[in-house]
C-alpha cells in the first residue's frame, strides 16, 4: 500500500510502498533509525526508534 508519512526526523512528508504493517528504515536526510506502524484506514505512525530500542519523538509530537 502506498502511503504518505511525516518525518519526525527531518520534518519533511514522504510517499512510501508499505508492503507490511510494520517498517523500520533509516531517514535518509538525518540517518535517524524509525519505526513506522501502519493503521486502520492508511494512517501511518511514524516514530525515532534510540539505539536501546525506545521512543524518541513520534509523529504526534510537534
């Protein structure tokens, strides 16, 4: 499914094929490890994952 996420990282909106519920990937501008979740509806959730795997800033925060 294609989908349109906001960057926590770099703050930019991005298009993305999301092939699974659930993606990790690098941002590509700041080379920040993320975790995107996608939701009912094509909501995608998109958080920075720290090395010891916690939540650094999500997509909710501004």
């Amino acid at each position: 499914m294609q989908v349109r996420f906001d960057c926590p990282a770099c703050r930019k909106s991005h298009v993305l094929d999301m092939p699974e519920t659930t993606i990790h990937m690098t941002c590509g501008q700041t080379g920040k490890h993320l975790e995107l979740r996608l939701g009912l509806g094509g909501d995608v959730k998109s958080r920075i994952v720290s090395e010891n795997g916690q939540a650094e800033t999500t997509s909710d925060e501004e």
